[in-house]
C-alpha cells in the first residue's frame, strides 16, 4: 500500500478567523508503528506539520487489515478545517521489470553480520561523542538499510525455495489475490507466476516492518516483531533513518537532531543485531522442523 495525497487544505484559525493554505506536497508520509489486531497488523501512517501559525498539524491513515484503508483522520486542534486534502491508500504499481534480474545473495545473514562488524569498526575508530556528527549518522543510517536488505532477501530467498510459502503468499497475500493471468498467458511464459511474486516481493518498502511482519507470517508462520525486544526503538530508529537520509539530519520542524552519538548509533546497532539474529534463528528453526 501507498499514500496518496491531493489539492489543498484551508484551515481557520481559531483566535484570528485567518485562513490558511497548505499545499498536499508539503506533507510526508511515514509509517509511525503497527500493532496486533485480530485479524492481523494495523499500520498507522502519519503526516505532521509545525506550522508557525496553527501549531501541530497531523494527518492520520490506519491500514487493518493489511491491503485495507480502515479509517482516516486530521487533527487541527482547535482550528477548524474548512477543506481537506483528498488523501488515503491505494494499491500502488510497481515497475514490473525494475528487480527481474536481480539475484539475492545465498546468505543474507552473513552479509548483515559483515556489515555490522565493519560499521562499528569504523564508528569505534572515527565516530565522535557529538550526536551531530556525519560519520555517526552515515554509520546509523546504514545499520538500518542493512536491517531492510537482509530482512527483503531473506524472504526472497526462502519464498522462492519453498513452493508452499509461494502458494500461501499467493492465496494470502492481498496484492497477490488480485493477480489474474489467462492460461495463453501462463502457456507462452511458465515462470510468470513465480516471476510476478519475485517483482512483488521486490517493491515492498522493507522498512515498514508491520507489512513485513504479515508477509514473514503468511509465508513461514513467523511474527518478526514479537521477536523484537524493543519493537518501539526499532520503529523509531527507521524514522530517524528517514530523518538522516531525506533530510541530512534534521527532522520535519527543521531543527538539526543531535542524538546520533557514538552510544546511541551503537546500541541501535545491537538492538538491529538482536533482532536479526532472533530472525535467522526462528527460521532456522522452522526449516530443520520441516525436513
């Protein structure tokens, strides 16, 4: 799922009776938390603009069940919002060639665990105590992208080995059950459904880790945030990450983030270790039960 965010919205003061306009590109969407519902992951999106007149603005989206707009909401305090941004989710469209020739490696486990050594290397020899520094934030940000590759091509992997977690992604999967091919179509190209799941499994933002915690499940009865031990730090350091990479440092009020210190960037680095490890051990777990 993706956001969608049109046109304009007029808010009124309510001291002044001043209105006001913001335009839809001046809001950016994250994915803020998920929890666990009955019937699956919720996962919240949010939108939030510092006004200098208004205040706090926050624009709200609840995915639940997963591939389903369950509720929208905007929180102007006491303003009164005259009109509203049209905005909510939508099933995007990935680019169907961009990922069809790419091959995950054989062992993404022992990529992050290379990755993670060499990074707190280089943070123990070059990072500084200043939560500003460039250095301790490239090493921060880094630690989460290989967070999100090894959880992407693990799956990958594992999904493309295992015709039963296909067929479960396939029958489960919401983007996937909408999926329809003419047998002319499956007869000229006999690797089209495994092709069409790979490209899909592909476009998945593999930060957004609630939709990647219903997709582990579907495919290996394994929920990867219960195996968190600190789901809200995670959650967190994938925002801050956005805050590094989209915005060199500073978050959406413009103010400069100086929490990145040696410390910090470090034990989020074993928070992310842990995790992954809790991982890689579950479904180790699980294919030596299988065979």
């Amino acid at each position: 799922m993706e956001t969608y965010c049109n046109g304009i919205a007029r808010i009124r003061h309510s001291a002044t009776g001043e209105i006001y306009e913001i335009e839809s590109d001046e809001l950016d969407w994250d994915a803020v938390g998920g929890d666990e519902r009955q019937m699956g992951s919720e996962i919240h999106y949010e939108a939030v603009i510092d006004h200098p007149e208004l205040g706090e603005l926050t624009w709200g989206l609840w995915e639940y069940p997963v591939g389903i707009e369950n509720y929208h909401a905007t929180n102007a305090g006491p303003h009164e919002i005259i009109e509203d941004f049209d905005y909510g989710l939508e099933h995007g469209e990935p680019e169907p060639d961009e990922w069809l020739d790419y091959i995950p490696p054989e062992n993404p486990y022992t990529i992050f665990m290379s990755s993670y050594h060499h990074t707190g290397d280089l943070l123990a020899d070059h990072g500084k105590e200043n939560g500003g520094h460039l250095l301790n934030r490239m090493v921060f940000s880094h630690q989460v992208t290989a967070l999100e590759a090894y959880l992407g091509d693990t799956l990958i992997n594992h999904v493309m080995a295992d015709v039963a977690a296909m067929q479960r992604l396939i029958d489960q999967d919401d983007d996937l059950t909408k999926e329809k091919f003419t047998l002319a179509e499956i007869a000229k190209d006999p690797g089209l459904v495994e092709r069409r799941v790979r490209e899909h499994l592909r476009s998945i933002l593999y930060h957004n880790l609630a939709k990647v915690d219903v997709l582990y499940n579907i495919s290996f009865g394994i929920r990867i945030l219960s195996l968190a031990t600190d789901k809200s730090s995670l959650f967190k350091a994938i925002m801050l990450r956005h805050d590094c990479v989209h915005r060199n440092g500073f978050d959406k009020n413009g103010d400069e983030l100086r929490v990145f210190t040696k410390a910090f960037v470090q034990e989020t680095a074993d928070l992310i270790k842990e995790f992954v490890e809790s991982i890689e051990q579950a479904i180790s777990t699980r294919s030596a039960d299988a065979t």
